[in-house]
C-alpha cells in the first residue's frame, strides 16, 4: 500500500499537466475534491457491506460521529485554501514553502499525541524539508526555461501560507487521534468521515459561486486523478490507524521521485544536481529515522 501511495503522490503533478488545455486546467478544481471525497465515501460503504457486514448492527452513538465533523472541515478548509492562497504567491513559491507543512505536522504530532521523536528523527524530519525544499527549487529544469528561479509572494500570501501548513498538520494529527482512539473499525470511522467530507466540500463548491458546469472541463485523465487520490485517500486511512502521519510524509517525501521519473519521460524535462541532493536527503532522513538504533 504504501508502494502504491508513493506512485500516486508522485504521479498527480504530471496527471494536472496531462489535463491542461491551452496551459490552463479547464475544470473546477472544488468540482475535483467533492467527487474524490464522494468516490471515498462510495468505496467505504462498498467495503463496509462487502467484507464487514456484520458490523451494520454496531452500536454507533454521536459522540463516535460528530468528530469526523471537524476533521473534514479542516480538510475542506485546507482545499480550498490551497487554491485561494496562490492568487497572493507564484506557483514555485507555493511549492517551497508548503514543504513547511512537514514541520507542523511532526510538532504537533509530538505535542497532541504525546510521541517524543529523538534528536536524529527530529534531523530526519529537517531533511525531508530540504529534500522537498531542493527538489521544489529547480530539481527538474525545463531545457527551453531560464535556469534561475524567481520566487514571489505577498504578506497576506505569507500569512496564508502559515494557516495552511497549521491546518494541515492540524487535521491529519487530530483525524490520526480519532482513528486511534475510537474502537470502531476503519470501515465504518471513514464512513463518518467521507459523509462529512462530501457534505463540507459541495457547501463550499456553491458557496464558491463556480462558473460553469460541475462536470465541465472534464476528460477521462481527470476520471484518473479522482480515482487514484480516492484511494490513496484510503490508503492513508489506513496508515494514519495502523501506522503514523509520520510515515504518511516520508510517503510524500518518497514520491518526488516518482514524478521525476515520469516529468522526464512524459515532458521531457531534465534532471538537476538539485534532484540528486534531494534524493541524497530522503535517503538519509530514511536511514535516520528508521535504520539508526
């Protein structure tokens, strides 16, 4: 599963890029979220009443339901900031600085569920930032573009920025802590979960007032994009209960490599000395936090 995660992660960029028109993306982006949490919650209910039927008869109260609430409106709120924050930032600013993300995560993640990391993980962790940091940085080069990046972003693009990275440590620790302390199963917590997420995100796609249709713009490679996050949105469900957010970064950290691979074979893009120090970060950051005893 996480193999598969990693190819997932990795293959989104190049998908988007796949889906452009004219080098714009033709789709509402709200449009894409509401039916990836629907795909989810889809999936779930089939899982429940294939494999986990007898589960249909447990005692569920609303004090098991009602905190999935706020962990789907952390995660819907962390979407649509994600689109409206890039107005007040380049696209290569964004991808920089969202690598703090990281570093909000694991501090929460020691702070709300008390997990001490050791000095060489918490230094694993600061090399995930640099990886992701190095790759974001030029790690893949247009043969056609300048080689020097030029990096933008307001005040409020700053503060912005600064909300994002807290919510989304914020939301995957406290849906980790529900999904760990509750006793239900998996199946039946990301039924709670996904209800709530397609509820929070059609509010925000007709709040969003989108122009157009909801389907417009769409081609069988964006069917591919909400599928494949539909998944790996179970996948990290999965690792979030049995596993830790700690391991679902260096998933994401892991998957640069997979979207070098196809940025080169698909766009014919060229490798950097910046993807090599990047590569060099992630496998020490792995040696670190796993390997060292």
């Amino acid at each position: 599963m996480l193999v598969l995660s990693v190819a997932i992660y990795g293959s989104h960029a190049p998908l988007l890029t796949l889906c452009k028109v004219d080098g714009m993306i033709p789709f509402s982006s709200t449009s894409v979220v509401v039916l990836v949490e629907l795909t989810k919650l889809v999936f779930s209910l089939l899982f429940l009443l294939t494999w986990d039927r007898e589960l249909l008869g447990v005692a569920v109260s609303w004090r098991h339901v009602v905190p999935f609430a706020l962990s789907a409106l952390l995660y819907a709120a962390n979407n649509n900031l994600v689109v409206h924050m890039q107005l007040f930032m380049d696209p290569s600013t964004y991808q920089v600085l969202s690598n703090l993300k990281i570093v909000s995560t694991a501090l929460l993640y020691s702070l709300f569920l008390r997990q001490q990391l050791a000095m060489r993980r918490w230094l694993a962790l600061f090399l995930l930032v640099a990886a992701g940091v190095s790759y974001s940085c030029g790690g893949l080069r247009d043969p056609g573009s300048p080689s020097e990046m030029q990096l933008h972003i307001t005040l409020l693009g700053l503060l912005l920025i600064s909300v994002y990275c807290l919510i989304s440590g914020l939301s995957a620790v406290y849906t980790e802590a529900i999904l760990k302390t509750q006793a239900l199963p998996l199946s039946l917590q990301n039924l709670f979960l996904y209800f709530f997420g397609v509820l929070f995100n059609l509010i925000g796609y007709f709040w969003s007032g989108t122009e157009g249709g909801f389907l417009e713009g769409f081609s069988s490679w964006v069917l591919v994009i909400v599928v494949s996050q539909a998944l790996n949105g179970l996948i990290m469900s999965v690792v979030m209960k049995h596993s830790s957010n700690i391991t679902r970064l260096f998933v994401i950290s892991c998957s640069i490599l997979v979207n070098a691979l196809l940025s080169v074979t698909l766009f014919n893009l060229q490798l950097t000395l910046l993807f090599f120090v990047a590569v060099s970060c992630i496998g020490l950051a792995v040696h670190l936090y796993y390997g060292v005893r």
